[in-house]
C-alpha cells in the first residue's frame, strides 16, 4: 500500500512540475525525442528481426508472469 502511495505522489508531483501556464503556448519540449524516439521503433518493428525480437520479448513476459504467478500460490 505505502509504495501505490509513494508512486502516486511522483506522479502528482510530476504532473505538477510539467504544467505551467505557458505550455498551452506551444509543443513540449520532449516533442521532437517522443517523434523521434517513436520513429526509430517503428523503423525497427517493420523488419523481420524487430518483429521475432517483439515475440520472443512477448514470450518472456508471459513467463516471467506465469512463474510469478504459480509462485504465490
């Protein structure tokens, strides 16, 4: 419960610090990395290497989640 509250705070804080009055006057600043940033994966994503490398991650999550999973039990 303390760490939902503790990321929750961050959150507000960080949501506090990145609005100011002045930001409806134009883009962010991160605008030009987010493009850039989503550019790059989507170049990566179209080739075959990006898409096994998506499934095989994919495939890691699953069962990284289902060993965790069995593990509470």
């Amino acid at each position: 419960m303390r760490t939902r509250t503790l990321f929750l705070a961050a959150v507000l804080v960080a949501a506090a610090l990145a609005w100011s009055p002045d930001a409806c006057a134009g883009p962010p600043l991160a605008t030009a990395y987010v493009e850039e940033f989503k550019e790059y994966w989507h170049g990566a994503f179209r080739k075959q290497n990006g898409i096994v490398l998506s499934v095989v991650g994919l495939g890691v999550v699953s069962v990284l989640i289902i060993t965790r999973s069995k593990a509470k039990k």
